[in-house]
C-alpha cells in the first residue's frame, strides 16, 4: 500500500480461517489500520490482492457487507436514543439480508444481553459510562450478525471488570457463533488471552506471526524458574526449564514448595520481535 510515493504496506500477507480470532500488534505507525481499512473495503489499496469471505472488498456489494461487522475507535452519534432504539433502528438494515442458515438482525433483546447492557436498554445513551458506551459500540458491530468481525482497539478505556467482560464476549462470539475476528490493541495481555494467532506489523511488514508459544520460541529468552525450600526463595533462568525442574525435584523432592515457571511474557518477545526488525533497519540509514 502505498501513500503518494510512501510505501507504508509491503509483503503484508496472511489468511484467516473461519471462526479464528486474530489479533494485529504493532506500534504506531506500523500500518494497522490501513491493513483494516482495506480489509473492510474503507480503503483503496495500491497494489496487491485482497480476498475478503471470497470477495474484493475494493468491490463488494451490499450483501457483502452485510455479512461483515465493524467496531470503530468511536461512535458518538444519537446521544438522546436508547440503545434499544438505536439497535432496533440499525438491526433493520439488515433483515433484507437474513438467510435460511443466518438470521439478521440479533433480536435486540439477545443482542442487549450478550453485551450486557439490559438493564441500561431504555437510558439515553449520553448517560452511559465509556465501558457500557463501548459494549453499545460492539452490539452495533454485531447487530447484523457478522461472519467476521472486525474490532479496532476494542477496549481502550475499560477497567478491568468491562475488560474481562468484554473478553468473555469474544470468546462466546468465536465459540458459540463461529465469528471469525480481527482485531487491534495495544494491550499484550489481552491479544494473549483472545488470538489464536497474533500477527506483529512493524513498518508496513508482518514480522512476526503465530500463537502466543509459537512467537515465545522465535525469541530466544530463558524460562524463568521460582521455588521455595526451607523457607528460601530461589529463582533460576534457565532454556530448558523442564530439565530444571526435572533435576530440581530429584535432588530436594518434597522440600521443594511454590514452584513456578514463567516463560518470557508477550511483552517482551513482542519488543525483541520489533526491535529485532527496526535495527538493521537503522543501522542502514546511518
Ligand atoms: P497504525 O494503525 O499501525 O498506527 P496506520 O495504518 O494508521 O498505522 O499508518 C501507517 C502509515 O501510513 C503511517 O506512516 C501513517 O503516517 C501513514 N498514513 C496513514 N494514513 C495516511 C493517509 N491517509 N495519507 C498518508 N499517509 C498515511
């Protein structure tokens, strides 16, 4: 993809199956949201090919875009209506685009309770907190029932109750619903918890790809390995922590207690992944 004669999208390539959640890291700048913008059709790309539910988003109809669903940054409009309102309003959209196997829209009902916002359905949305506001955000996103889903920076701005909550969510939409989803963050934890594969975007090129163990083993950090023993505690880095504690347990058996293993954190792979990829890039130029 290519801005005038910037370039900020190069070799970016990767597929998605159905019903996989797949989480898009990077800083900022690296191309995220032009990645999705094209992915959702928003966005004209420059060069390359693109295959969206079997479709060019560039040029999809309606009945393509029916069958995906988008949760922008933010959404600000329609202060004085209920989520109910507003839900019914949307979800009418898309009944011409119901079939036999998907019906559309969610009746707003099961769509309030799978976000969480029934008790709140009849209060003017300009009362609610940043988190409920959110949740509203996700079942427009959802309201036509998406075959895949797209969630940029979800839960930017959530405690950590609404996050868990908001996860949750996922986690039903993907499982019980089959919705394929794509989403950004910034929040490591939460792309472990969520992707079954997480892609890392670093100046316009996917650097990295792969479940949360997957990227672990392309970063050669040592495990890190805690245990107690007459009331001392040990820590010990180790490659191969399994050894360790294999050995650990032969020598002091049952005198050994709180033992614990931490394999390096996605925080840290996720900094030596894009470090690794900007230096020689630096390098260069200098
Ligand atoms: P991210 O979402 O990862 O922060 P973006 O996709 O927004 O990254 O931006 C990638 C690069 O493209 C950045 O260098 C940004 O400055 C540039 N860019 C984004 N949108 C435009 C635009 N409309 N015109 C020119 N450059 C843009």
């Amino acid at each position: 993809m290519r801005y005038g004669a910037h370039d900020v999208l190069d070799g970016v390539e990767f597929e998605v199956h159905r019903g996989e959640v797949i989480c898009l890291l990077g800083p900022n700048g690296a191309g995220k949201t032009t990645t999705i913008e094209i992915l959702e059709g928003f966005r004209m790309r420059s060069a390359g090919e693109v295959s969206v539910l079997g479709e060019d988003p560039a040029r999809a109809g309606e009945d393509w875009r029916a069958r995906t669903g988008v949760v922008l940054q933010s959404w600000r409009d329609h202060p004085r209506w209920t989520p109910r309102r507003l839900l019914d309003q949307l979800g009418g959209y898309f009944a011409p685009y119901s079939t036999p196997e998907v019906a559309r829209p969610v009746p707003v009902d099961e769509l309030l309770e799978m976000v969480g916002l029934t008790e709140l359905a009849d209060q003017k949305i300009v009362t609610l907190s940043g988190g409920q506001r959110r949740r509203l955000d996700v079942a427009i996103g959802i309201v036509g029932r998406p075959e895949l889903l797209f969630l940029d920076e979800p839960t930017a701005g959530f405690d950590p109750h609404a996050r868990r909550e908001f996860h949750q969510l996922v986690h039903r939409l993907s499982d019980l619903e089959g919705t394929t989803i794509l989403l950004t963050t910034h929040d490591l934890d939460e792309a472990e918890k969520l992707a079954d594969r997480i892609l890392i975007l670093a100046e316009g090129t996917i650097v990295a790809a792969g479940s949360a163990e997957q990227l672990a083993r392309q970063v050669a950090r040592d495990a890190e390995v805690r245990w107690s023993r007459n009331g001392e505690t040990f820590v010990h880095s180790t490659a191969d922590a399994t050894a360790f504690v294999r050995e650990l347990l032969n020598e002091h058996g049952e005198d050994v207690t709180d033992l614990e293993v931490r394999r390096a954190s996605l925080e840290v792979i996720y900094i030596d992944l894009v470090h690794s990829h900007e230096l020689p890039a630096r390098e260069t130029i200098r």
